[in-house]
C-alpha cells in the first residue's frame, strides 16, 4: 500500500480477516503451561485466532511493521562498571503510543480516499489478536524458528501494529519461510527456550522471566543462565542472518535515552521507585515494575561474579 510510506511504516501489507491456520497449535501451547504466568493470554483466545470476532463484520486486517533496528553504541562500554543489557527494542520511547499514532493516521489517510464507510480498530501488542500470524498471513514476512517475524530486508528488528477494518481489501501473499536449514536462533538460545523449531516455551524465555515473571525470584536453574540480560533479550536475533544487514531505523523517537542499552547494575539495584518513575517516563521498560527490574539486576550481578571467578 502507498499509505504505509505516507503514515511513517517501513511496510504494510493485507491479510483477510479470517481464522489463522494455527489456532489449534495456540490452544494446544496454552494447556502447556508455555505461556507461564502470563494469564491474561489465556482470556479471549478465541478472538485472538479470529479478526472476525474481535471487530464485527471484519473483512481485512492491514499489517504495518516499523523498523527500530539501530547500532549498539560502543562508548558505553565502561569496564569500571558492571553493565547489563537491554533489548533494542527498548532503547528509545515506548512504541506503543508512537505506533499506536501512525496507525490511526493511517486508518484518517484512508477515510479521505476511499468513499465508502468503514469501521476499523487498531491494534497495538495489547489488543487479543495474534501479531504474527496475521504478519505471516500478509506476507510481511515469516514466522522464523525462533517464532518471530522475518523480512528478508528488515529482518527481525521491527514492530508490527494491526489495522482490522470492513473494507474489503485485496490480499497479498503470504512469504516463503527463508530460514532453511539454518538453527542459529535455536543453538544460542542460552535457556533454551525453543522445544522444537517454530516454537517457544515462553516460561523459559529470558524476555518472559525479566519482563513478564512478577515473583521476587527467578528459578535458579534459570537465573544462572539469564547472563546480564535486564530487560529482555535479543540473542536470536543477533545470530540470525537475515539480520547481518537491516537498515537502520528512520524514527527520531527510538533514539536512545536512560538507561539505554547498557544501564548500571549497581545504580539499577538501588534505585529507588520515584527514581525509576522519574527515569524511566515514557519508556517501555515501565512494564516491568521497579522490584522486578532491582530483581534484574541483582541476578546480573550474581552472574558476573560467578563468571569472574571461573
């Protein structure tokens, strides 16, 4: 679509508003306790297998993906320091409302060109709808063996937001998967996390366990093997080919602010909550609450240690 350019994304897409072929597989990954702690995935499962329920009379879901891939900044590499790691995809503002903005400026982009009435919803990561398989289904590209979503020019490193309209628009067709024989995701993966290829076991996930897991620990067979990760992680994206050359992100708004890609451990363990308010306002990382992010960072520390003395 040529609004996408127009509306900020980096690629747009369409799929049809219909169930999408892994249904079953989702409710099967449920009943396996794969999704953790993480309840509210098990509410509404089956408007997220179907744009058809979440928005009545749906007959399109417009795809959009925006690129937020940037270079790690060596500078901060300051050995007097011990420093932990934040996924990318958290260096700069929230997506969530700079995506959530782009969508609705294109869904006002096509109220003024196409002439017949419509009703649209906009989904931002929140919403009960499957991202994925609905990229997938578009042709934004393909579900990897890590499970995320892979374009031959921008890799991994990109966000997707989910217009479910009653416009009636042309699909496109879905990607070939261009992972082939390749299982690098798979190999690094320091929990392994991947049973199978094409799936996660999210309980595993050093993301799920620093972001989404609210217990005061973290399992020591587990903890042991979350490295200095904080916030997130980006190991199988930083071993997957498709990512050696993506673009860099054209979006002002994702540049790096605190605490950045490599926050300091030791004020991260003591910071107090109106410090992590204050720094962190307007940021992604909010979603994990300040005790899980001391928690963080007090198992970062408990790793460099052990693997100093080695």
């Amino acid at each position: 679509m040529g609004l996408s350019t127009d509306a900020g994304f980096d690629k747009c897409a369409i799929s049809p508003a219909s169930p999408v072929g892994r249904s079953d597989y989702y409710r099967d990954w449920l009943k396996l306790g794969r999704a953790g702690t993480m309840d509210y995935l098990h509410r509404h499962a089956e408007l997220r297998t179907d744009a058809g329920k979440l928005l009545p009379g749906a007959k399109s879901v417009i795809v959009c993906a925006l690129n937020y891939h940037q270079s790690d900044p060596l500078t901060l590499n300051d050995t007097s320091k011990q420093r932990g790691k934040v996924a990318m995809y958290a260096w700069g503002d929230d997506y969530h409302k700079i995506i959530k903005r782009k969508l609705f400026g294109l869904v006002d982009q096509l109220r003024s060109e196409v002439a017949i009435p419509f009703e649209s919803k906009v989904c931002v990561d929140t919403a009960p709808i499957l991202e994925r398989e609905y990229a997938a289904l578009s042709g934004i590209g393909w579900i990897g063996k890590n499970t995320l979503v892979l374009d031959p020019t921008l890799g991994s490193y990109f966000f997707l937001g989910l217009i479910v309209t009653t416009l009636d628009l042309p699909p496109d067709t879905p990607s070939p998967d261009h992972c082939g024989t390749c299982t690098r995701c798979l190999d690094a993966c320091p929990t392994d996390a991947f049973p199978a290829a094409y799936e996660m076991d999210a309980s595993r996930c050093i993301s799920y366990l620093t972001i989404e897991h609210r217990d005061e620990t973290v399992p020591d067979d587990l903890a042991s093997l979350m490295g200095d990760w904080v916030f997130g992680c980006d190991v199988c994206q930083q071993v997957c080919p498709h990512n050696n050359d993506v673009p860099q992100t054209n979006e002002p708004r994702f540049a790096i602010r605190q605490p950045g890609p490599r926050p300091d451990l030791e004020a991260m363990k003591d910071m107090t909550d109106e410090e992590f308010r204050e720094q962190l306002k307007g940021s992604a990382i909010k979603r994990a609450k300040p005790d899980m992010l001391r928690r963080n960072a007090r198992i970062a520390l408990a790793n460099h240690a052990r693997d100093t003395e080695r």
